[in-house]
C-alpha cells in the first residue's frame, strides 16, 4: 500500500496520509497487504496441492480441484477447516 511506504519512509505522518488519500486512520491500521491476506487464507491449502502434485506430477488444474475435494473435502473458496 503507498499510504504506508510514504510514512515509513517518513515523508508523511499517518494523519496526513489518511487526510490525503482520505480513509479512516482505523483502516489504514488494519489493512493488511493483499499478498498477506492471500497467504493467510490459502495457507492450509498450499502443503495439500503440494502433496498432491508430488503424487501426481502431471496432474493440471481440474485434476487438482477434484483431488482437493476428494480427499480433504476442499476446494478453492471452501479452504477454511
């Protein structure tokens, strides 16, 4: 997020940023990075597609999706135990 390169580069203080770009100063504290959101909410599906194409090498998307759901009652929007 720029809003938060700005201010750790100390160009700007948070007040001023959140003036700027016009957002809550609870928003700017509480968003998270999108990479990290990602991460968090996809992370106990990583070590599951990993064990997956290790079995099964040449195994592609669709193939992939089944076996999710086949074996560990998952798919992409259901990740969640």
């Amino acid at each position: 997020m720029y809003a938060r390169k700005v201010v750790k580069e100390g160009l700007v203080g948070v007040n001023r940023v959140c003036r700027l770009f016009r957002i809550a100063k609870d928003t700017y504290y509480h968003a998270q990075d999108p990479k990290s959101s990602l991460e968090q909410r996809y992370k106990s599906l990583k070590p599951k597609i990993a064990k997956i194409i290790e079995d099964n090498p040449s195994y592609g998307y669709p193939r992939i999706k089944k076996a999710l759901k086949e074996q560990y009652g998952t798919i992409w929007r259901d990740s969640q135990p």
